[in-house]
C-alpha cells in the first residue's frame, strides 16, 4: 500500500451536512464530516486524549465532542476548545491540543483523501479527473468491496486479456466472444502510462451519441486510477476508476460514469446496473483467486496482453525505491507499441 497519494474515500453524496462517516483507508481509521455550511473534512478517527474513536460522539454542525471525556474539538480545525473535566479551565491552554487532520478534497462527486507525509495544501498532488467534465458529478456510479490487495484489484483496470471472458451477460458482449487484434501506441506519463489518443473504429455504438470522430484517451496513475476519457464532437463522457486499499487484503473498488449529453438522463438506472454488474465480474474474479489462495502467488507473464501489469509493478517498485532513497521519482518507462486479441 502506498502512501503520499489522493485515495477515492467515499460518494461525496455519502457525507450530508451535519453529519459523519467513519471510513477505513490504508488501514487507518478516518472520520469525514460535512459542516452545516457545507465544507468537507476529514480527521484520523481518535481523541488525542485517549484514543477513543471521534465516531462514537457527538456532531453539532460546527463542533466534534468525543464520547469519552467530552474534549470538544472545532471542525473547520480540529482544534480542541474545551476540555469539561479541568477545574480552573484557565490553566490550561486547549488549542495545543487537536485532532490530526487528514487533507480531504471533493471533487466531480467524490470525496478524496490524503495519507503520507504532512505536506502543505499547495504541495499536495493533483487529484485525478475526467477531463472535459469540469465540476460534473457522476450519471452512474458503482463501489464494491473486493478481498484482495490492491494489485490484484488493480489489474481489472489494465488487463485486456480478460474481458472477452469475463465481462460477458446480456448487457455487455453478448454470446460468443470474437477476438480481434488490437494494436495501440503507449508512453510514459506523470507516475503512470496512458494509450494514446486513439479514434474508435468499429463498435462502440454507443459512443456515437457523442458525435463523429470519437477519441480516445486511458490513462493509468499510481497508486490505482484509471481514467477514460471519450470525446466526439458534441459531447463528451468518460469513466474514473478508483482502487483504494481499506488493509493489506480488502480494496474498494471504485466506478464512476461521467456524461455530457443532457437527454441521456433517464438512462441512469440502467447506467448504473450496468456499472454495479460490470464491476460485480471482477469482483468475483477477486473472489476465487482469494478462495484458491492464487493472489499471493507470484504471477506469470506471457507477451504483450500481460506488458501492462509488469509495467505497473515497476512503477510501483521504481516508487518505493525513490522514496526509501529519498529521491525524485524517475518513470522508468517508455514508448511502445503493443499488440494483443481481445
């Protein structure tokens, strides 16, 4: 698991105002809450006092009380403002005291936070986005929990191989798979690769409610997002997925469909059991490796349908070895042509 990144927390329409939700990231406990003015934030779940889990108390809106001792903390901050316990009240200054926070941004309809090395706001990473789709939220999401690392959940974004086998009902790939030979472009980028704006051709029927001329991007960032970006000339869509680890052996998996064309809107139900089912086939995937003790075995690769797991363990890899070294990050890919049947 890899810290110092933006992790997929939660639906930003999971955390009402006034209220909040304990969540598990990295195997640390995190409480987000939502003030009643609105604002996102985001704290490790526990007093400073001792410990007790800030989930198990009190939320007014503006200030956190722990069930233990009834510390009050501030939410804007987490800054504490009373302590009820203390006798001269005066002879104590609160603000030392305050709950740890946890960087928590919302963005096109998710709240995402930050683990790793206190860093100041303007030095933290971008989050990842769908381009084109600036402030949308999305038309159709899905999150499933999944009993593996968050590799194995990972290599459902990157493995072309698999679809034409598991990714078939009556929605997607109906019958009988026919392989084609596919053949894309691929370079380094940021921590991660992308495939190379590409124009569809062939299939994709849907995709021509877009326009003509539909592209393509996919672009594929440690620590495990997968972004898809699909333009024509009239609108646009695209889908995010977001692999965040909950411990070592539980990933969330998160999908999220994003679309322009506002006459679309009463396809959001079916959008979304597509999106649930989709994502269901890979878990089930995760679901049998666990049962045959398959995801801690060392995999095996064979030819250019497996180049973009290796590709990510060297990324994941070249990370750790940068920052057990204290360096800069050197993507330690390059350009390159792959082809597969798929």
């Amino acid at each position: 698991m890899l810290k110092n990144f933006w992790y997929l927390a939660v639906a930003a329409s999971a955390v009402r105002r006034g209220q909040t939700h304990p969540v598990k990231v990295l195997g640390e406990d995190v409480l987000l809450g939502r003030t009643n003015a609105g604002a996102a934030f985001a704290f490790l779940d526990r007093c400073p006092h001792r410990h007790m889990p800030m989930r198990h108390g009190q939320f007014d809106g503006a200030y956190l009380r722990c069930y233990y001792h009834g510390w009050r903390f501030r939410a804007s901050d987490g800054v504490c403002t009373e302590i009820p316990a203390l006798a001269d009240a005066a002879s104590v200054d609160e603000s030392r005291f305050r709950l740890r926070v946890v960087p928590c941004r919302e963005v096109q309809g998710n709240l995402w936070v930050y683990l790793g090395k206190p860093v100041a706001g303007s030095d933290l990473p971008p989050i990842p986005t769908v381009p084109g789709l600036d402030g949308a939220v999305p038309q159709a999401r899905a999150v499933l929990r999944f009993p593996c690392d968050i590799d194995t959940a990972v290599f459902g974004f990157i493995d072309p191989g698999h679809p034409a086998f598991v990714h078939t009902s009556r929605w997607w790939r109906p019958g009988k798979a026919t392989l084609k030979l596919k053949n894309k472009e691929f370079e380094p980028t940021g921590m991660g690769f992308r495939m190379k704006e590409h124009e569809l051709s062939g299939g994709g029927n849907p995709y021509r409610l877009l326009g003509k001329r539909v592209r393509i991007n996919l672009d594929i960032q440690l620590p495990g997002t997968r972004v898809e970006e699909i333009a024509g000339d009239r609108h646009c869509a695209g889908v995010l997925a977001a692999a965040t680890p909950i411990d070592a052996e539980t990933t969330d998996v998160h999908y999220c469909v994003y679309w322009s064309v506002p006459w679309l809107a009463p396809l959001r139900p079916i959008a979304r059991y597509w999106a649930h089912d989709f994502l269901h086939q890979d878990q089930v995937v995760a679901i049998r490796l666990r049962e045959a003790g398959a995801t801690g075995m060392p995999p095996l690769f064979v030819g250019d349908a497996d180049a973009q797991i290796r590709w990510w363990l060297r990324l994941k890899r070249e990370y750790l070895a940068s920052e057990a070294e204290d360096r800069a990050f050197v993507n330690p890919l390059r350009a390159q042509t792959l082809s597969w049947r798929s």
